[in-house]
C-alpha cells in the first residue's frame, strides 16, 4: 500500500486518526458543508468556540466524505442509541447516509481536534485534552479509580499531577464514547491504570450491550495536548495516525466502483485546505 492510499481504512481492523488545530478563519465554502443544525450550533458559541466547532466538523465532514466517495455536504450523520437509556440522541455519532460500516469518533479541545475512523461497524472512541491549568484535588476523587488516584497522589508538583489526571481521564473517556453511553457511567469504574507510554492497555467495561473489553493507546498528537483512543479487543488492527490532510483527499478516496468514480467530480472544498494540521 502506498503513503497516498487510504483504502484500508475499509479493512475491519484497520484504524486511522487523524487529528489537527483550526487555526484560521473558515470560508463561505466550508461553512457551506456543514449541516444546519451544525451551523446552528457554532451560532450559539461565544468567542472562538463556535470556529473551533465549526471547522472540527467541516473536517470529519471532509475526511469522511473523501473515504466514502461522497461530498461532505451530502453526508447525513447522527446518533446511535445510547445502549444505557435508550435516548437516540445521546450515543455514539455515525453516518446515517450513505449507507456504511465506518465508524467515527470526534473529540475536540480549544482549536484542536481529533478523529477515529474505524471500519466494520466496529465500536471506536477517542479523547483529547489541551493542557490547561486547574486543580485537580477535587475532581481527581470523584473520576479516577483507588489505583490512578494513589499513583496521582505520589506526584507533589502540581504539574506532573495535572500529566497523570489528564493521561487517566482522555483513556477513561475514549472508553466511555466507545461503548456508546459517555459520561453517564462511573468513570471511577473504568480502571486504566498504567504507565505513560506503557503500550496499549486491556480494559474491562461493560455497557447493556457491546463490547466488555478494549484496547486502549495514548495517542502523540503534538505538545500541551493529551489523547487517546479505545478500540474493541477483537478489533484493534493497525493503527495509522495522520498529522495532516495529504493532497490526494481533495479528491473523495472511496472504494472503486461507477457509484464512486462519478462522485470524484466532487473535490474537498478548497477553503478545508486553510484548516491548519500539525
């Protein structure tokens, strides 16, 4: 397989995240693919959040668009059910149309953002977390487990305690969106104690239906940031990190096929390009 060819991603075990930092202002042309609702949403932040939002969703919209062969406007994406409650607008996100076993997973923090994309309809979360500065005493009780909690109570500098609190907590919610059910469960239950760049973790949850055990990474998506992803157990093929769109998906990369071959017409929309991904 050449660098260029992101066909893969279709295999049922193969991962790919991608990830990057909305660092300028979006054009009409990318705020164009954006659903309504998502346009509505980004009007309804102050300050920088809503183009932090806005371009993190044009690029899912891009990225996902260019895998499937369809443009990124046309996508229809929403929710499954949450396994737990039963609310259809509160689990895991996924591609209603056009019909596809890629699953996705987006999180965003400040201007960064970061995608997993996973095929065989298989279960996938990530988590990303920008280093900003907080206490972490009276939230650390509350999420980490007796094991993550001593090892952050072993650390007096302020700083290394915030470095274990954030290395725990993206692990523990890249856990939580992929089983379906997010913040509603007992982060203290899911145990991901283990050392900074200790390799991939197996971790035991449960939801009401899925999976029960995961594998979990860190994830190096640059400097003052925290990451990782939870894929199912009997799915955690290879995994590809991709710090920046490469030209090919200005073009759709979906599978060959007359259906696919006449939406090549349809390139990402140039004004995605002046995303900035590091």
């Amino acid at each position: 397989m050449s660098a260029e060819d992101f066909s893969d991603v279709f295999d049922a075990d193969v991962t790919h995240v991608w990830w990057g930092t909305v660092e300028q202002p979006l054009g009409p042309d990318a705020l164009a693919v954006l659903s309504t609702a998502e346009r509505a949403s980004a009007r309804t932040m102050t300050g920088e959040a809503g183009r932090h939002y806005a371009g993190a969703h044009v690029a899912v919209r891009c990225v996902l668009g260019a895998y499937l062969g369809t443009p990124p406007a046309e996508l229809r994406l929403g929710r499954r059910r949450c396994p737990e409650c039963g609310d259809a607008d509160r689990g895991a996100p996924c591609v209603e149309w056009p019909v596809t076993e890629l699953s996705y997973s987006l999180s965003r923090s400040g201007p960064h953002w970061l995608l997993g994309v996973t095929g065989g309809g298989h279960r996938i979360g990530v988590d990303l977390e920008q280093v900003l500065g907080f206490d972490t005493d009276p939230v650390a009780p509350l999420v980490l487990s007796d094991r993550e909690l001593a090892d952050l109570r072993r650390e007096s500098n302020p700083t290394a305690r915030l470095a274990v609190f954030l290395r725990y907590w993206t692990r523990k919610e890249a856990v939580l969106k992929a089983s379906g059910i997010g913040l509603i469960a007992d982060a203290r239950e899911v145990d991901v104690h283990g050392p900074d760049g200790g390799g991939p973790l197996m971790v035991r949850h449960s939801a009401a239906e899925g999976p029960d055990t995961w594998v979990v990474e860190d994830l190096a998506v640059g400097p003052g940031r925290y990451a990782a992803i939870a894929r199912e157990a009997a799915a955690a093929g290879p995994l590809r990190l991709i710090e920046r769109p490469p030209p090919t998906l200005q073009e759709p990369a979906g599978p060959p096929g007359p259906e696919s071959e006449a939406k090549r017409s349809t390139p990402w929309p140039s004004a995605t390009l002046s995303l900035s991904t590091t």
